[in-house]
C-alpha cells in the first residue's frame, strides 16, 4: 500500500469456500490488507496458509481450523513476510508447527520490524489490528522444497527465488491440483512492488518474470492469489504476460535516455489502456523503477 488504509482489514472467516476436497479458502472479499488464506486438510494433519493481519485476524482464522480439523494436527505456513499475509503467527505459538523457507524467515528476523513500523502508519484501523504483533521465529525452516505429509495427502512448499520478496513461497496441493501465489499473482490487479530505495529494494521484476514463465509452464486447475478472486490457470499467464509488458515497454525507453518520470507517464497510460478494469495502478509507477533499476546498463541499488 501507498496510500492511507480507512477500511478495517479484517478476515470474515464465515466466507469460507470449499475448492477441493477437504479444502478451504477464506476471501479477501476484495478488501486491503486482507489475504485469500487457506485451509488444507489431511487425515491427521491440517496446514493453514496465512494468518491475516494481527492477532485477532489470526484468532479468528485459528478458530476456524481448529474446529476444522476436528483433532487433527495443526501446521502453519505463510507465503511471505509481509504483516497482512504473516504478523498473526505468534497466535499460532503452541498450537501449530510453524513452516518457511530459509529466506522468508531471515525476512521476518531482518525486515519484520521495519515493516511493523511502516504499516502502522498506513492509518489507524491498521495501527489497532497490528496491535500486541509479536515477530516469532519459525519451527521448521527449509531451503528450496518442503514436502508435507497431512496423511493421504502430501503438500508441497516451494521457495521461488527472490520476485515479489527475498523469501516467496508457493504451496501446492497435487491432488486436488490447487496453487496458492501469495503475492506472486494478484487477480484484477496491478502487480504489487514494494520497490522503496533506498530502505527496500529486495523486489526484483526480471526474477519475477522468470517465476511466472515456470508457474504458467506447470498450470494448475485452482490458482489461489494473494489478493482477488480465485480462479485458474489465466491467472499465472496473466501476471506472466503483465510483467514482460512492463519490462519491454520501460526497457524500450529507457534504451532512449529519456526521463524516468518520462517512463512512468507513457508505460502507465499503456497498461491503463490494456488493463482498465485493474485496480492498484499506483504499482505500475513502483514496477517501472524496478525494472529501470534492472535495465542492463544501470548500477542496481543494493539489497538492505
């Protein structure tokens, strides 16, 4: 976010829509700050993805997988660090293993409290839901995959790379063929880049690019975004497409010396013009300066 935040973000988890067997997903009902969070049964096990913002979020979305899992063992696991998608894990404390990717959890131990501080002044609804956050350490941390078995169905966890964050997840389900992106993928939505130099420089659009191109080369029936409804493999081949747009058109000109306020002017009013029903355009600005960042002829700001 870039602007002031003045609707509350809370989860509803009385929304909850079953996708697959034993597989639920909680909208975001197309609010700010709030993330499709998934609840992935097992015969033994239960694996929540993402928290929601804060401990009553979480409160709320614990509630709703402890009674879910009716016994069955709890696990959770967040797509990034960032507070909407994983500053309610401390909630989880006790109560569910706690499973990330070796980058995601140097993210919440380096970033998380620059990020607590930022978001609490995105407006006073956000300040009161990131009340009491506690940034807790991960009880399993993994390097590139992680298999997990729930009993009669294995989920895996794949760390991406550095795109969105240093510390990008996907969580498949291959049984029922599902994919939750995080904010890989937004649906009706402007790719979402935290490009902020020189504090947060981490976001990287060509290996984003580069994500997507193997996603959409390996589709799946289900896509769960970080933001936005679900749907299907259009989704994964959407962003893939957006982000070579971008790319192509912010090299094009930048490769002509001219200004980047130059760029940011005639690139937005392009995908504005392709992509009129997206919401988010603040981002396309904050893509630009990335990709500008990244253009083969320039010095890239270093990662903090």
């Amino acid at each position: 976010m870039t602007q002031p935040v003045t609707q509350d973000p809370v989860v509803d988890v009385t929304g909850a829509q079953e996708f697959a067997r034993d597989l639920l997903v909680v909208p975001d009902r197309g609010v700010d700050l709030v993330p499709n969070i998934g609840v992935i049964g097992g015969r033994h096990s239960v694996l929540v993805v993402d928290t929601g913002m804060g401990p009553e979020n979480a409160e709320a979305v614990l509630d709703l997988a402890t009674e879910y899992a009716r016994g069955r063992r709890l696990f959770l696991t967040t797509t990034h660090f960032h507070p909407e998608h994983a500053f309610g894990a401390q909630v989880f404390k006790e109560r569910a293993t706690y499973v990330v990717n070796a980058a995601q959890a140097e993210d919440l131990k380096v970033k998380g409290p620059g990020y607590l501080g930022m978001f609490r002044g995105l407006g006073e609804c956000v300040a009161q839901r990131l009340r009491g956050v506690e940034l807790v350490e991960p009880d399993v941390v993994y390097d590139r995959t992680y298999e997990l078995d729930l009993g009669e169905r294995v989920v895996r966890l794949e760390a991406t790379g550095r795109a969105h964050s240093r510390g990008d997840q996907v969580v498949r389900v291959p049984d029922a063929d599902v994919l939750f992106t995080g904010d890989l993928v937004e649906a009706g939505q402007f790719a979402i880049f935290p490009w902020f130099p020189p504090h947060d420089t981490d976001v990287s659009g060509l290996r984003w690019l580069t994500v997507m191109e193997r996603l959409a080369a390996r589709p799946s029936r289900v896509v769960v975004p970080g933001h936005g409804a679900t749907g299907g493999p259009r989704l994964l081949a959407d962003v893939r497409d957006y982000l070579r747009l971008l790319r192509d058109e912010t090299w094009a000109r930048r490769d002509t010396a001219v200004s980047e306020s130059t760029i940011v002017e005639e690139v937005s009013a392009l995908m504005v013009e392709r992509h009129p029903e997206w919401a988010g355009r603040e981002w396309i600005e904050k893509g630009v300066g990335c990709l500008c960042a990244e253009h083969p002829h320039e010095e890239r700001p270093p990662m903090r």
